[in-house]
C-alpha cells in the first residue's frame, strides 16, 4: 500500500494567515492527489483534485501543489470557515489517505 | 443537485452483519461508480471498495475481500454496502461516495453522503 504522511498534525493559525500543509507519499504518485475539508460530525468536501486542480465552487483561496511524493496544499488568507481538518488523498493506485492536518484557532 | 443519503445508524453485536444503503439522486446514477469509505474514530478515512452503477461490476480493498459485498439496485437509484463478521474495530462512520469519473474509476470523491454510524459491541 501507498503511506502518506501529512504534516503538521495540527496547525494553529489566525484568520488572515497564509497556511501550509505538506504530504509526502511513500512513492510516486504523479499528479494523482486530492485534498479534502472535514468539518466535526460531517462528510468530507473535496477542495483539489490532481493536486493542482480547483473543484468547481471552492474558494481561490485554496490551492495545490506538487509532484510525484511531495504535495502542498495553501489557503492563502484562512477564513473562519477554514477552520477544519484537511486530508491528503492519493488515487495512483486504489486509494489511501493521509492521517489530517487540523487547522486551530491560534 | 447530486444528493447522496444514508440509512440511519446501527448498534451491532459481534459477529453480525450490517447493510448500509445510499440513495443518490440529482445525477444519472448509471453513469458514475459510487465508493464506500469509512472513518472510526479519530482514525483517517480508509477506502473500502466501489461498484460500478452501470454494469455492477465491484472491487474491494484487500482488507476487507471476503467480508464485504457492496450491491446496487438501478430502480431505486440506490447503492449496498453489506459488511460481514463484525468485530469490534468495526465500529466507524461509514460514506458512501460518488466517483466523478464516467463509467470508470478514478478513485477520488467528488460527493459524499451524509455518513451512517455503525457501532459494533458485544
């Protein structure tokens, strides 16, 4: 199976900040990643999918990155409703996910 | 819209089985793979299997090959995920979850139903 780790853990940051959220993968995985958005006691909400590309009606704020095993995803000015856990998604083969990034109130 | 919505949660005893249903509508439900994943608690997401809405064709994750069966009934727009022998690291929410692509798998998830918790004890 394909690991992917996502770092930090938990990230706390103030509304108005540039966030960053990295994901390795254990090997490549070309473009094949999606970022998703969950919210306590919700389903998750797809943000990006082969890495770089925005879903339709997600904010511009939102954005990916990366290649092969390293990824990034960046909210450029984080908003009060950004405040979530974030998942990395590798789809090269089957499908697994990273272990989330919890974005806090600082 | 795309809807996706669960069965209601379900308080199982080891052993039992358990069957989720997904009823989707405000698409052509032939036309996409609908997935299962499921989340126990403060776990990450794991990915289950899929069926192939058109055709019926199915694929499970080897963790779970022999233990799932994951069915769909094309008159009632709605997709099955029946799980065997549970024991207790069964115990998680459980989504289902449509693929964008077109009568093929791409493996990512573009809508999600609302969830169903499965509790698992003895």
């Amino acid at each position: 199976d394909i690991q992917m780790t996502q770092s930090p853990s938990t990230l706390s940051a103030s509304v108005g900040d540039r966030v960053t959220i990295t994901c390795r993968a254990s090997q490549s995985i070309n473009n094949w990643l999606a970022w998703y958005q969950q919210k306590p006691g919700k389903a998750p909400k797809l943000l990006i999918y082969m890495a770089s590309s925005l879903e339709s009606g997600v904010p511009s704020r939102f954005s990916g990155s990366g290649s092969g095993t390293e990824f990034t995803l960046t909210i450029s000015s984080l908003q009060p409703d950004d405040f979530a856990t974030y998942y990395c998604q590798q789809y090269n083969i089957y499908s697994t996910f990273g272990q989330g990034t919890k974005v806090e109130i600082k | 819209q795309v809807q996706l919505v669960q069965s209601g949660a379900e308080v199982k005893k080891p052993e039992a089985s358990v069957k989720v249903s997904c009823k989707a509508s405000g698409y052509t439900f032939t036309d996409h793979v609908m997935h299962w994943v499921r989340q126990a608690p403060g776990q990450r997401l794991e990915w289950m299997g899929w069926i192939n809405a058109g055709n019926g064709n199915t694929k499970y994750s080897q963790k779970f090959q022999g233990r799932i069966t994951i069915t769909k009934d094309r008159s009632a727009s709605t997709a099955y995920m029946e799980l065997r022998s549970l024991r207790s690291e069964d115990t998680a929410v459980y989504f289902c979850a449509r693929d964008p692509g077109y009568s093929s798998s791409w493996y990512y998830f573009d809508y999600w139903g609302q969830g169903t918790l499965v509790s698992v004890s003895s």
